[in-house]
C-alpha cells in the first residue's frame, strides 16, 4: 500500500514539472503562417537519341524498316 502511495506521489509530481508546476497541461499550439512561392519553371524539348543498330546481314530486314521509320519518328518529335 505505501509503495502504490509513493508510486502515485511520484507520478504527480513528475506531471507537475511536465507540465511547468502550476499543474495547468502545456500548450503546444504553434502560430500559424502562410507562404506563397512562385516559380518559373523552363522545359528543355531537346533530346538526344541514339540508335545502335545490329549490321549483320541476318538485320537487313530490319535495318531497312528502321530507316523507311525515321522520318515519321522525326515528324513526331517536332510536332511535341
């Protein structure tokens, strides 16, 4: 019983210096401030593009459906 009775003395006594010791519950609030940003944002629309392409004869198809290509790709790009 008089260890529940220091348990609790000492449990009230840490809530009264926690919270300053006029035994009031500290106020946290945080003022409130509001900021606007502005910025300009550029976009870079170049790009690099590099095609690596398999020369052995067993691509040829391929190789020319890649360059019948190109120039669709071209006109697609430059319409971004």
């Amino acid at each position: 019983m008089v260890r529940l009775l220091l348990s609790l003395i000492f449990v009230f006594c840490l809530f009264e210096v926690g919270c300053g010791g006029n035994g009031a519950l500290a106020s946290f609030d945080v003022d409130q401030t509001t900021q606007t940003f502005v910025q300009k944002i550029l976009y870079n629309n170049k790009v690099d593009i590099i095609f690596i392409v398999d020369n052995s004869s067993s691509m040829q198809q391929h190789q020319n459906s890649l360059s019948q290509q190109i120039p669709a790709l071209v006109a697609a790009l430059q319409g971004l």
